[in-house]
C-alpha cells in the first residue's frame, strides 16, 4: 500500500525484454536501502524488488503488468516516480493506492497557468464511469484530486510543488500515463447505488 505522495525521481538505466518478461534497472536513491521482495511504486505501478545494486535496483514486468500499464514503454533514460510502500502507523498525506493500474490513458490536453498546470485525460468509458468529480485518483502513482470532468475527460490541476517533484512536470499532449482510480470511493459509489 501506498499513500501516492512521491519520495523521488529516478532515471532508469536499462530496460530488457528476455521472452515475455521486461527487465527494467532504475538508478536507486541515495540512503534508500532496499531488499528483495521489496514493493515499490514506479510511475503507479506496484513493482517488486528482484534485484539490487549499490547505486540500482531491478524489477520485472509480466505480460499482464505491460497490457495494462506503461511499463511496456519504459526505456533507457525516462524519469519515473518511486514511492517506498509505507509502514504501519505512517501518515497517509495523499490518500491509499495500491500500485494496482486500472489502465493506461493519453493526456489529451495540457494547459499552462503561470507556475501552475491543468493537465486533461481522456479516459476509457468504463473507468471514466467510475471517476468522481473532487476525488481522488493516482496518476503515474501521484495522489491527485479530479478538478472537473466532462464526459470521459478528467482535468487534474497540478501545483509547483508536484510539478517539481514528480514526472508529471514532463507530460504532454498524446503521452500514456498510468490511472489508478481511488477503489475506495469506488466501492462506496456502488454500494450507495445498490
């Protein structure tokens, strides 16, 4: 589990298919320690540890993982979001993400307000039908309110401090990022209607 409030930025060092699997070396943060097994979150997607370096990490992507999120297109040089999983009795300052991707979307819009940015994505019908207006979603594994909607499109107002500490800084009109909706007020949203 994850509170989706970003730890660091890291640039990935290699990305390798062998067969069916996608083999990724991300650049570890200084005095991060990190064992096997280890959950983190990278760019929204919950990856395991299965290999560590003094100054890197390596995880492994399956079949399922690469269909559903961007880690298919993860490549030598891209910046990706890391988040630690967090411990039993820490805040949780964004609100709970799993690191379980609902579906990767393209950013349809992206709109400068000063040191501020509105940035629009289209999402696909079944997920758009579970989005709240004022609620929380996870982008790229960033814990993010929904500004406003309209029909599958979702506006995400982004301020300086996210724009400078996540990878969102960087998305423009036509790139994939990873959408994890809040499952939380999802279910809630369904048990209401029934």
């Amino acid at each position: 589990m994850f509170a989706g409030i970003i730890e660091k930025k890291a640039r990935i060092l290699a990305a390798k298919r062998a067969g069916d699997i996608i083999s990724v070396r991300i650049g570890k943060p200084r005095a991060w320690k990190l064992k096997l097994g280890q959950s983190i979150n990278i760019d929204g997607v919950c990856s395991t540890v299965v290999r560590t370096m003094s100054a890197s990490f390596e995880v492994d992507y399956m079949p399922e993982t690469v269909s559903k999120t961007t880690a298919g297109s993860f490549a030598k040089g891209r910046v990706v979001n890391l988040e630690r999983a967090l411990k039993f009795g820490n805040r949780i300052d964004g609100h709970p993400v799993q690191g379980h991707v609902d579906t990767a979307a393209p950013v349809r819009d992206v709109l400068t307000r000063g040191t501020s940015k509105e940035v629009t994505i289209k999402l696909n019908a079944s997920v758009a039908q579970q989005a709240i207006l004022h609620g929380s979603i996870a982008i790229n594994g960033v814990s993010l309110t929904i500004a406003r909607r309209d029909g599958p499109n979702i506006t995400l107002a982004l301020i300086p401090h996210t724009l400078c500490t996540t990878n969102l800084s960087d998305v423009g009109v036509g790139d994939m990022v990873n959408i994890e909706l809040d499952h939380s007020a999802v279910y809630l949203a369904g048990v209401r209607k029934k």
